[in-house]
C-alpha cells in the first residue's frame, strides 16, 4: 500500500493557508474530481484522498495534531464516513446550498412581502394604476447595512473562525462523526458586531414605509396576484431584494355580474315591449347601447351583445353581455289601462296552458350558466 501524502499538497495548500484559503481549494478539487463529473477511473480514488485531507485540514484540533505528529496525530480519529467529510460543502459546489442546511454566511436575499388591494368592478374589467403604501425593512442608511457603528467594523468570530459553522468530533465504537452546527456566538454569520450600529442596533436594516405605484392590466378578477420584483424586503449583506405579492378582491357592480370573461345583466320590460317587440337602451361597460326586443319576447330569454365582456387577461379579445328579460306584471293601473287589459283578455282565452317539464328555473339556469 503506497504512503500517504501530505495532506497541504493533496489540497495544493502552504501550511500558512488560512481557512477560507483551504475550504475554496477543496472546493475546486471536489468539483474536478467529483466522480459523477470525472470519468477518470482514478478519480474516485483522487476524490477520497482530497475529502479525507480536507476532513483534517478543516478541524482545528486534527490540523493542530497533523502539524505536530504527521498522519500518525490523526491515525484513528478518521471515521467510516471519512471519504465525504462534509456534505453540504460537496452539494454547495455542484447545486447551491439546501433549505434547512445552508449556513448564514453571504448574501441572503430578502423576503417576500405581502398585500392586498381593492378594486372597483370597473377598475378590475378595465385596468388602473394604484398606489400602495407598505411597510418594509431597508438598508439602514447609518451603517449601510454593515450592522456596525459607523467608523468601526465587524471582526470575524473566533469561535468559528469566520466559516459561520462549529465542526465537532466524536467518538463512537465505530468510530469518529462529524457533527457541524451553526455557530451560536455569531448565529452563522461569521463576523461579531462589538459596537453596534445606533440607528438598527446591529441588525443591518430598518422599518420604512413606502408608496409603490401598482399597475393592474385589463381582465383581472378577485384572487389575481400580481407580482412586484424587488419590491419587498432589504437583503442581508449584500442579498438581493425580495418581491412584494398583491392580491386583489373585486367589489360588486350593482347591476352586472360576471362569470368568468362574460358578463351578465337582468332586465325588466313591460307586456307590450314582449309581445310587439321593442328597441330599448341598455347599459354595458362601454356605456349605454341599444338592444332589439323581438315580438313574442317571452320572459327569461336571453339576448347576446357580442365583444361587450370582460377583456381575456393574457391574449386578445373580450367575452360577451348577456342580457336576460322578464316580462314585468304591472302592479298599478289606471281606470282606462285595466279597461284595455279586459278587452285583450276576452281575445286571448282564460285556459291555463302547462309548462313544458323543462320550465322556466330551468331556463333561467341555461341563461345564467348555472
């Protein structure tokens, strides 16, 4: 079996290399000989040996044993898990870091804020720009987001060394673990703020409040979200801003309805407009049109007036009106107008004729899409 080499020139280190200097060589030399990347069939082998001089390297107590003894300081503390000493440093290299697992250290990117806007039913089939005012946390303006007192700066944490992570051995029956933990005297951030910012007292950001303009597009409907890039919270030293999420609710109209990209609407005419036919005038939202009563309009029906809808939120296009009549029975009448009724009731008969089993509910139903 050949010799160890020494574990500086496996990671192609000086033995004055700090720990930042070994952890981005490692980082390399994982990626390079990493075996699902390198088919070499020596990779495998090249990809232990750099894993289990890392393990060394990386620990202050096996390096401070390395340094004084050579591999026989370190003989023995190398456990069954020695060929992958840190996974999350092997997943950081070829994915990014994991939710849950990542360490604090770096750029951390805002979150995500979230609010709501009210819209009128016109402003929501049409579109408008609105105006909101939310609260967020921004760069603190003292410090410029370094969490220190102007003039001073934050030191690296000599528990941790400034990695953001505690790495520690322990023993077993079958052998040595490597447990690493967030560093609790820096909470993972791996500097130490000894004179604190006044204006964010060390926390890198403070509350704000700020009006953003909200453009709604045409078609939108209550439950849309609208999404504002970098409009929510400050990131952390030097993150990138989160994004602010609007929801929308849509009140009422107090004649239309709507469902989906058509739009309803519910008229009364009177027994002469049904049975001779009529032009009436009818709202929309385009304003007032004209619609043709036919003669023998019968109550329930349902009338389109095409394109005169809601327009479609991703392409081209609008839905359509539908208007249904109902035939309103008058409730007062004058002397001469119930005469009248008398005589046009003599000509059309007094049998009562059975709805068909499909009757009218159901035909309001159909109309309505119920």
């Amino acid at each position: 079996m050949s010799a160890k080499r020494d574990y500086y020139k496996v990671i192609g280190v000086g033995r004055e290399a700090n720990s930042d200097e070994i952890r981005s060589a490692y980082r390399q030399l994982a990626r390079q000989y990493h075996p699902d990347v390198n088919r070499d069939p020596d990779a495998g082998d090249r990809f232990k040996e750099i894993n289990e001089a890392y393990e060394v390297l990386s620990d202050r107590e096996k390096r401070a044993a390395y340094d004084r003894f050579g591999h026989a300081g370190v003989e023995g503390s190398l456990g069954g898990f020695s060929g992958f000493p840190d996974f999350n440093d092997i997943f950081e290299s070829f994915f990014g870091s994991f939710a849950g697992t990542r360490t604090q250290t770096g750029p951390r990117p805002g979150e995500d804020l979230r609010a709501s806007l009210t819209l009128s039913f016109e402003e929501a089939v049409f579109g408008v720009e609105k105006e909101l005012e939310v609260e967020q946390l921004v760069t603190c303006p003292t410090c410029d987001g370094s969490g220190a007192e102007p003039g001073s700066h934050p030191i690296r944490c000599a528990e941790c060394g400034g990695t953001g992570r505690v790495r520690r051995v322990r023993s077993s029956i079958f052998g040595s673990f490597v447990n690493v933990s967030t560093c609790r005297r820096c909470n993972g951030t791996g500097q130490i703020i000894s004179n604190p910012c006044h204006e964010c007292r060390g926390q890198q950001r403070v509350r704000a409040r700020k009006r953003i303009k909200v453009t709604v597009p045409p078609g939108v409907d209550s439950g849309t979200r609208i999404r504002l890039a970098r409009e929510g919270n400050a990131g952390m030293d030097g993150g990138p801003l989160g994004h602010l999420y609007v929801l929308l609710s849509v009140k009422p109209h107090r004649y239309f309805k709507r469902k989906a990209n058509d739009i309803y609407l519910t008229i009364n005419i009177n027994l002469a407009q049904a049975a001779l036919g009529d032009e009436i005038t009818i709202p929309t939202l385009d304003g007032e049109a004209k619609l043709t009563i036919p003669a023998s309009t019968q109550t329930g029906q349902t009338f389109r007036l095409k394109d005169h809808g809601v327009p479609y939120l991703r392409h081209n296009g609008r839905g359509d009106q539908l208007v249904t009549v109902f035939v309103a029975t008058p409730t007062k009448l004058s002397a001469e107008q119930k005469g009248l009724l008398r005589e046009l009731g003599k000509t059309l008969g007094r049998e009562p004729i059975p709805q068909e089993e499909r009757g009218f509910i159901d035909k309001l139903k159909d109309a309505f899409g119920l």
